[in-house]
C-alpha cells in the first residue's frame, strides 16, 4: 500500500544508539519509537452501497494514542483503472472524525480506503476498505464545498516559542492555491506547502487561506508567541587555549564552553575536537550546559554503575531525555552519532519534528531521525557537509557536539 504522500517523520528516542549488529540482522526499535498505527474507519457510504445522489459525502472517524495529523483517502477507480489519493477535512481538530466530499463523481465502480497518518508518522497498517457504485442521477450539484486544509507544523494553532525563525507547514487538496497574509505560498503536486517565517516578539498571528479551482476557500488562524531572543552570556574570564584547537573551525564556539565550565581538555594541554564523543561524555556537556546538578542516585544501569559519569546520566534519564538500549544497558563509552545528538537536541528544546523536503541528499522520511534532523537544521542547531550530505549515522566528533550544544544556548 502507498504510503501518505505527507512526509510525516518517525518519531525516534531521545538517545538512540543500538548495539553492534550482524550484517543480516535489524536492530531492536529505539526504546521512545512509536510503532503504534492510528485506525481510521469509514463510516459513510458502506460497502457495497450505489451512489445515485451526488454529491458522495465520505466520513469517517480515525484514533491514535497519541495524535492523527492527516487522513487521505486512497480511491481506485475499477472502470477505468486508475487511483487518486485525496486528503480529508478534519471536523475535529484531532481528526477523531473526518469527511471529503465528492462532488461529481463519474459512473463506475471504486474502491475506496482510508489511510490515517500520527504525528511520530506512522502510518495505518490495517486498512479498511470498501468497494461502491456510483450511478448519478440528474444534473450534478454545484460545487460550494471548501477544500481541505490542515496545519501541521507548527502543531497546535496557538503556539509558543523560543526561537526567532521557523516553518510553516501544510497541506491543503491537490490543485487548490494557498495564501498566508495575503501572500501567495507555492504548493506542491500534492498539496503541500511551507513558508519560512521570521517573528518579532510578542504575539505574531498568520492567516492561512487556501482556494480551490471552484473559488471556494477555508482558512486557519496560527497564532505564534515568541519570547524573544536567548541574550548571549558575556565570558567571565579568558578562555583556555589548546595547541591542537587553534585555527579550528569549532574554536570559538568550543572556548565559549570552556570559559563556562561545561567542557574541559585532556591533562595532557589537548581538546581532540575531532576526536569522536561518547555516550558519556556528551551526557556530561549536555547536563553542564543545561545547568542540571548532577544526581548521586545509583543507575539502574549495569554498565553504568560506578562510571564517572553516571551522576549526569540519572538526571538526563528522569527527565525523558536520554535512554538506555533495549536490552538494559547503556552503553556509556560507546560512540554517539550525529542524528542522535539531533534527535536529543531537538526533544531537550522541545522541537517538534518537521516535514517537507529533505535538507540533505542523504537523509529522508525513512530514516528515523529525519524529522529532528530537520528540526535542528531549521532552527540553524546543525549544518550539512558542502557536499549537501548530513552523515546521519557517522559519529558525532567532540568539536560537532559542542557546536551543536553552545548554538542551542544562544553562545
């Protein structure tokens, strides 16, 4: 079955890193993967139903655990051998019921599926299909029904946050034209559209309206409170110098960490910027820079147990942003990649993960991290290669995680 056209993430954990697996093995979910599918159920028409009045109003009603962000329908039409997919409305805000309108539809038999999509993006598994004939009778109706339109980043309609700049995204039906603040927003093939935006402080309020080719219109009112801008900490005292750091790329950002105390050399007078940074010692900038005291509760980690670093690993795993592997370990000395220090600084600066087209050429919708990889790049937390390449599963080096970790801290 198609998957939904909207490029919807998967939702990783905070912290994934797996164990080392053989070449024909796949590695357990990360432990905060939500693999649960939303269910939608059509309710309206039934199967085996004929169609004689139009126009055909599809219904429905869709569930998830956690939220529904779209519902589409899959329509294979039998006569003629072709499939359209449309996106639904949403007649509640959590898409718990649903409905499209079919105008005019043409003499023939369909088969109709519904197809719900949750905000981690998975997409429903057991589908439920129905097949009808449509015989109209009479003129058809004129068309006065509003397209489809739906937000789906930010996720909420009254949303605050701490950065300056963001996204806008959604998806409105296929043809249909899309405005924000009277301004036209380009729209894709299949309905979706994104508008960069830059906020001043304070209350910022976005009218959305999309048009279909009918002149029918629906709009959405997103209201985005930002804070104001992180003020950059003044150094208190003149910063470390490392032989092997000068001239580095990450310089500056890593000597502002330094002059903080979050992060500190080798007794040898070295920083190794490029050396590779574990689980454990990114656990400790991360618990510094954040100004988390360290914890003297014991792991419940094996391997942790004693480590130098588990008094900052215990207050990062009660608070949801780091977890251990499947298999009760966590793994301290082990290497981090570069998507996982994403996804953590996404979820620590609760950053809902992002949709769209991929930033780099070598990460996209199937990679679980996609979404915070796109999260972080958004907010200017991360950068590519300049070869457009992101490198998702190589290891984060020491300088990367400070860069990434001082941005985030306005430093």
């Amino acid at each position: 079955m198609r998957k939904l056209t909207v490029l919807m993430v998967l939702l990783a954990m905070v912290f994934s890193v797996g164990a080392i697996f053989a070449d024909d093995e796949l590695p357990p979910p990360p432990p905060e993967f939500d693999i649960e599918p939303p269910l939608s159920t059509i309710t309206s028409p039934v199967d085996g139903q004929t169609i004689t009045s139009p126009p055909l109003v599809i219904t429905g009603t869709a569930t998830d655990n956690e939220k529904v962000i779209t519902v589409e329908l899959e329509i294979v039409d039998l006569t003629r051998t072709t499939t359209t997919y449309i996106l639904c409305t949403p007649l509640t805000q959590d898409y718990s019921q649903w409905q499209h309108v079919w105008v005019n539809p043409v003499a023939g038999d369909y088969r109709i599926t519904s197809i719900a999509t949750d905000i981690f993006g998975n997409t429903e598994e057991e589908l439920e299909t129905i097949t009808i004939h449509v015989q109209p009778q009479g003129s058809p109706p004129p068309d006065t029904y509003p397209p489809a339109l739906v937000i789906l980043f930010p996720p909420v309609l009254d949303y605050q946050t701490a950065q300056s700049q963001l996204k806008i995204e959604g998806r409105t039906e296929a043809g249909a034209t899309v405005s924000i603040n009277g301004n036209a927003v380009p729209v894709e093939d299949n309905g979706y559209f994104s508008l960069d935006v830059t906020l001043n402080t304070g209350l910022n309020t976005f009218q959305v309206v999309a048009q279909d080719a009918s002149g029918n219109s629906s709009s959405l009112t997103l209201k985005i409170t930002f804070a104001g801008e992180t003020p950059t900490p003044t150094p208190t005292s003149g910063p470390a110098v490392f032989p092997d750091l000068q001239g580095h790329w990450a310089e500056s950002l890593i000597l502002s960490l330094v002059d903080k105390g979050i992060i500190s050399g080798y007794p040898d007078g070295t920083f190794k910027p490029d050396q590779p940074v574990t689980r454990a010692e990114f656990s400790a900038i991360l618990c510094r820079a954040l100004g988390i005291s360290p914890s003297e509760m014991s792991s419940n980690f094996p391997d942790l147990q004693g480590h130098w670093a588990e008094k900052y690993v215990a207050p990062l795993v009660e608070k949801g942003f780091i977890k251990g592997y499947p298999d009760g370990t966590f793994g301290p000395d082990q290497p981090i990649k570069r998507s996982e220090i994403a996804a953590i600084m996404a979820r620590v600066m609760t950053l809902p993960p992002l949709i769209g087209k991929p930033t780099f050429s070598d990460i996209d919708s199937t990679h679980w991290a996609f979404g915070f990889v796109e999260a972080a790049a958004s907010k200017g937390l991360i950068k590519g290669y300049p070869d457009g390449t992101f490198r998702p599963d190589n290891s984060a080096t020491r300088a990367e995680a400070c860069t990434i970790v001082a941005r985030s801290q306005g430093f």
